[in-house]
C-alpha cells in the first residue's frame, strides 16, 4: 500500500504508486462469476478521512500530522525530516482520501452507494475506525442522519407508488471503548430507561 517518493511531495512531482489496483467505490455489490446471475460478491471500500484541527488544537498552536493530494496520504514530520535528509517521504495511497477541509457531504458521497445497495436488498456496513479523537464520531455523526434522509426518501416514494408497500428498518448504532461495557452505557442511560 505504500508507495516510496523519491521526489518531494506536491508541486516537486510524484513516484509512480506501486499500490495493487483497488477497486473505486461504486455498487457495493456485483454478481459472482461475473455477469452472471447468482448471490452478491463481498466488496470492501476504503477511505480514509484526515480530521482537521479543532478550534483548541489551533488556539494551541497544533499542527496537522498528515498532508493529503487526491488518494496519496503522507506524514509531515516524515516530509520535514526526509527534505533535512535529502531522502525519501514514504506515502501511502488509498482507494479515496478525505483531506481536513472535506465535508460531511464528500464523505457521505463516499458510502452512498452501500444505501443505494440497501434499497436493492443487499446488506452494507459502514463504520469508522481509528484511535481516539480521530474523528470516528464526528464523521458517523455526519454519514448516519443523510443516510437516514436518503433511505425514508426512498421509503416514502414507494409509499406513494404502492399503498400496499410496508418496510422494516433496523439500524443498529455501536461504539466500542477498552473500558468497561458499564462505562459507556451509564453515561447514555437515564433512570427513565427500563431494563438497564
């Protein structure tokens, strides 16, 4: 996945990407055995999404830890030492990347195609993984509410094509910590709430 750049980074020219071909987020799904019929292929997409600072990180002075340009994602601290040097920055390329100044609406545009394939009846998965204050919740935070509109959209057109038609929609929201499972309901659950 890494690609070596003998050149410096942008404006300086580019090492050709020694990364396998990946296939580009489209239908989440195509039949198995090619154009045949028969059950969805498994696909994966990837992208990865550089957060940007937050306003005490900028009030702090901080700097970004990672550059971006287009599908290439590199370290800053290993371009400044590699410029020091005269060597190398090793980079690193992805099906899509997602620079700090992107939106929560480039980053929907990214799984639109697994709600598309929802409302085809194929099973998707979306989820976001990263250490802490990577962004994980701020990026779900912006994909899930759009994912919903698209789906009652959706929904609701067939509603009004067929009177007969009825759905059932399940949406299972999960955030995993290291510490106790406790830890993490406790602070979502009220004394209204029964059973927990």
């Amino acid at each position: 996945m890494g690609a070596r750049l003998d050149e410096s980074p942008p404006g300086k020219g580019w090492a050709r990407s020694t990364s396998p071909p990946v296939r580009s987020p489209g239908s989440p799904t195509r039949p198995r055995g090619g154009s045949g019929g028969g059950e969805p292929e498994e696909v994966i997409s990837v992208c990865v999404r550089v957060r940007g600072l937050s306003e005490q990180e900028v009030a702090a002075g901080d700097a970004l830890a990672w550059r971006t340009a287009g599908n290439r994602l590199w370290e800053v601290e290993a371009e400044a030492e590699a410029e020091a040097s005269g060597g190398a920055v090793w980079a690193f390329d992805f099906p899509a990347v997602l620079g700090p100044e992107a939106t929560q609406e480039e980053a929907y545009a990214f799984v639109r195609p697994v709600v598309a394939s929802w409302l085809g009846g194929v099973n998707g998965t979306v989820f976001a993984f990263g250490q802490t204050s990577a962004g994980k919740t701020h990026t779900m935070g912006g994909i899930t509410p759009r994912a919903l509109v698209d789906l009652f959209g959706h929904l609701a057109a067939e509603r009004r094509r067929s009177t007969s038609y009825t759905a059932a929609v399940s949406l299972s929201y999960l955030e995993a910590r290291p510490q106790p499972f406790q830890t993490v309901v406790t602070t979502a659950v009220t004394p209204k709430t029964p059973g927990l």
